[in-house]
C-alpha cells in the first residue's frame, strides 16, 4: 500500500512539469499563430464573401437609403414633410465629411486588471480586423462607428494571449452583466458604458454584419478569442463579444 | 447660348428625374435610385418625367437625387426652364428602362464635340471589400480623351467621352488632376477628391475644353461597406495553454491530496498499528 501510493503521487507530481514543458514548447511553436492564421483561416473567409453575396440584394436599396440620410442627417427628414414633392438638389461638389465623432483613447473595465491603450486600426490582410501587436493595446475599428456615435456598433478588439501568456482581454469572459467598462477619448469626455451581454460567436459561422453594425442603436463591442484552441487550425474556435450600452 | 441644350438633337441616352409620379423618397423594396446631374455649362433647364415637371430651374452642376422610383420605364424630357408643358423638348422624350434595385445617374452633358446630349449611366452599388473605397471617372466634358492623374501618376488613362472605368482603392483624399491622354499638364484640377471607406465616390468631368470651363462634379454613394471578415483575437494560444497548464496544478493537487490522504491513512494505520502493538506488548508484559 505504501509504496504504490508513493509512486502515484510522485508520478502524478512530476506530470505538470512535463505537460508545462509541452505548453512551452507548443507555445514556441505557435508564435506566429492566430494573427497570421486567423485572417487566413479559409473558413473565416469562405464566410465573408458568402455573407456579402447575400447581402447583396438590400444593400444597394440600403446603401442609398443611407446615402441619402447620412450626408444631411438633419435636411433629410425635414425636407419631404416641408415640401413633399420636392426633389433634393445640391451643388454636385465635394461634400464636407461629417463632423467627426472623437477617437477613442483608453479602455477601463472595472474590476479587471483591463486598463487598455486603444489605437485605431483598419483592416489586416485576408479582409481581417486589424489588432494592435502590443499586449496592452487595443483596436478601435476606424472604418465603423466611433464610442459616442449616434448609432451603430463601436468594434473594440484585443487579442486574448501574448506570444507566451493570457492578455488582459482574456478576463472579458467572465465579465458580469452591469461591468462598467469605460473609454477614454481624445479631447473628449471620457464614456462609460455597462455591460449588457457576454457571447461567444463561432468563427465558423462569424457574422461580420452584425459585429460591425453601422446603422441601428449604438452599442459598444469588445471583443477579443475565445472557446477552445484547435491545434488543426492554430486559432480558437470563437469569438469572445462583450456588448455594452452606454450609461 | 451657342450650345443650346434646345438645339440639340436627341442624345444617344436618356434624361431622367423623377418624382411626380413615385412622391419623395418613401423607398419601396425593388425601387430603382434615380440621380440626375446637370452637365451643361450655362443653362437652366426643366426636367419632365412622364409629361410631368419634377426638376424645376435645374441648374448647372446640380445633382438631383436619388430618387426613388418603382422599377419600369420612364419618359424623359427636358425643357427651357420656362416652358409651359414638355411638348417641345430640347432633348427627348426618350424613354428609359430602370431595373429593381438599380441605381442610376443620368447626365445632361456635352458630348466630345460640344453637342448638348445626355447619357445614363448605371453606378455600381455592389459591397466594397473592408477597408477600400471605389473611385470611378466619367468623361461627360467636351474634351478629348484624357488621363486622370494623381500624385502626377496616371491612375486613368485614355478615358473618351462619355466613358467611365473604377478603381478600388485605399480611403484617402486623392489630388486628382485631368489632362490629355498621354500629357501632364491639367486641363482640370489638381482639385482633393476624398474617397471614403465603404463609399463609391464618382467624379465627372464636365463643361468645354474649348471654353474654357471644364470642372469636376462629385457624386457619393455611400454605405456599401463591407465588414472584416474575422477578428484574429489570439496570437498562439497562450490563453488556452496557459489555462490547461492552470488546470493541471489543480489535477496535481489532487493527486497531492490523494497522496497526503495515502500517507495520513498510512500514518494512521502505523499509529493504530503501533497502538495495537503497544497494547499487545503490555498484554503479553501483562499476561
């Protein structure tokens, strides 16, 4: 009895070592792994056009509707109740971009140690979000609507691990319903924002159109990997998206 | 008044604007987008779809529109901007088809030759890629074929009245100039052209080379953005292996215990045993 008991415990004690030298090493391997793949990971983008194509029947009848609301947000509405019959006429001349909503600066989340520096980024290689490199930086989706705007999805996006641990964002999981989640902006008072809603969206089935909303009511997404790791594909098999509203 | 738009004959294309008959922009699904530019230096005219005036004093470089119109034919005119009825059009009527969902600018313009014409044009409204805009160029001047050049490279070439080519590009604000194919030199611009993400951003080039008064004109149509396609959110797995190697302290603790549980049994046994010992000891010293 003795001795077998020993000899589990000692074999069971040395198994961690062995399992965290794995880890180690596959985390070696994987360095480049999800920033490069992900974008490249066929199914992600096997979805996309897929989605695009279907959206193509409402989009151009959606794309003029908001080509007409979005230049003169306040004429548009007036204009038909004032003079029904009219049709817009406007010198055919470059029109001056919208006044721009302020760029988001920091992200807080309370109770977390998520205290993050957020630069805006675009769009990476294979139609992927752009994400900053640095593990204390965030992306802000530039193209998209900004934290404070009117309406649609402002896109906030970290990555969950470093090259050899956990980031920050990989506590975004956990957040409870109510979390303050605050942004800072440039020259702009600072928004606070509750959370509404923690989800994991497959990747296999990622729904660009309803991440990256532009229309509809604002929300704030903060979104970073989640799910299970799939070796097969050097990437996790979701998307961790945190909504929030603002306060 | 030498370039008439009433003495012109009938253009190859079409005039379009309407409303009269669809009423503002209560957009049904299937409705076609209508724009209508004015093109032609030096002249207010009327618009009439289906004998009905819906552009009044239109005048040039004005764009109409969109208007949205169920999808069908319609018959176009235009007038002196003082004409009682679209009886005596300058130019047609012609009649113009617009299907479900399309999306269309007619133009009233000169051709190449400085004739007063009009042309229909069917702007793309498919999806841009994430990230991209679409610039497209439409020659509707009277002028040769010209080359559009920005940052002094050509980036349209040989594009002849009343013809048009689209580029997909970077968002960005573009110093575009136009000059005669195969020159430099602008007969137009440098002006700033922005091209926003997401947005087809048409340009034309309109008036008189001869005159003197050619000049850009900027349409936009926005909201045919695409969204990314994935968001990389993982560098390597770090995360995940970090939370399997998190798990298995957890395991070995448990073997921990299960071990001290073993020795602490062991121990038990040996002190009970040694008790038992003990007592038989003294029982045996007893007996």
């Amino acid at each position: 009895m003795k001795p077998r008991t020993t000899t589990a415990g000692r074999s069971r004690r040395r198994t961690p070592v062995e399992w965290r030298v794995a880890a180690a090493a596959a985390a070696a391997l994987l360095l480049p792994a999800c920033s490069q793949t992900a974008p490249a990971a066929p199914d992600s983008r096997s979805i996309a056009p897929g989605s695009i194509v279907q959206g193509q029947g409402p989009g151009p009848g959606q794309g003029t509707a908001e080509a007409d609301s979005v230049p003169e947000p306040t004429a548009t509405p007036a204009a038909p109740a004032l003079v029904p019959a009219a049709v817009p006429v406007r010198p055919a001349t470059p029109q001056a971009a919208a006044a721009a909503v302020p760029v988001p600066t920091t992200l807080t989340v309370a109770g977390t140690s998520i205290n993050m520096v957020v630069v805006p980024v675009g769009v990476a290689a294979g139609a992927a979000m752009e994400l900053p490199e640095a593990f204390d930086q965030a992306g802000w989706y530039r193209f998209g609507p900004a934290p404070g705007a009117a309406s649609g999805t402002a896109v906030i996006a970290g990555h969950i691990d470093t090259t050899s641990d956990r980031a920050p964002f990989s506590q975004l999981k956990t957040l409870a319903a109510g979390t303050a989640i605050e942004v800072g902006r440039r020259e702009a008072p600072t928004l606070t924002y509750r959370v509404v809603s923690v989800e994991l969206m497959a990747k296999d089935s990622f729904d660009g159109d309803s991440l990256f909303r532009r229309a509809g009511p604002h929300e704030l997404k903060v979104v970073t990997c989640g799910g299970r790791w799939l070796d097969e594909r050097m990437d996790y098999s979701d998307n961790v998206i945190v909504t929030a509203v603002l306060d | 008044m030498r370039r008439s738009i009433f003495t012109a004959g009938v253009g190859a294309a079409a005039m379009a604007a309407a409303i009269a008959l669809a009423g503002p922009a209560q957009a049904a699904e299937g409705d076609a987008q209508l724009s209508v530019l004015h093109g032609v230096p030096g002249l207010t005219v009327d618009v009439w779809v289906n004998g009905d005036r819906t552009l009044d004093d239109f005048t040039p470089g004005s764009l109409a529109g969109p208007l949205a119109l169920p999808p069908g034919a319609y018959e176009l005119a235009i007038t002196a901007s003082d004409a009682a009825d679209a009886s005596a059009p300058a130019i047609g009527p012609v009649t113009v088809t617009l299907a479900a969902n399309g999306n269309y600018t007619a133009v009233a313009n000169l051709d190449a030759a400085g004739k007063p014409t009009a042309n229909l044009f069917t702007n793309d409204v498919s999806r841009i890629p994430a990230g991209k805009g679409k610039l497209t160029v439409r020659h509707t001047a009277a002028a040769p074929a010209v080359d559009v050049l920005a940052g002094g490279a050509a980036v349209v070439s040989n594009l002849a009245n009343p013809s048009e080519q689209s580029l997909t590009l970077d968002p960005g604000t573009i110093s575009a100039a136009v000059a005669a194919t195969g020159t430099t030199a602008p007969v137009i611009g440098p002006a700033d052209v922005t091209v926003s993400e997401g947005t087809h951003t048409i340009v034309y080039a309109w008036g008189s080379l001869t005159d003197k008064n050619l000049q850009l004109a900027v349409q936009t149509i926005d909201g045919l953005h695409s969204a990314p396609g994935s968001v990389p959110g993982a560098r390597d797995g770090s995360s995940e292996n970090v939370a399997s190697a998190g798990s298995l302290p957890a395991g070995v603790s448990a073997g921990q215990i299960v071990a001290m549980v073993g020795f602490g049994a062991l121990a038990l046994v040996l002190l009970l045993g040694g008790i038992g010992m003990a007592r038989t000891i003294a029982e045996l010293r007893e007996g």
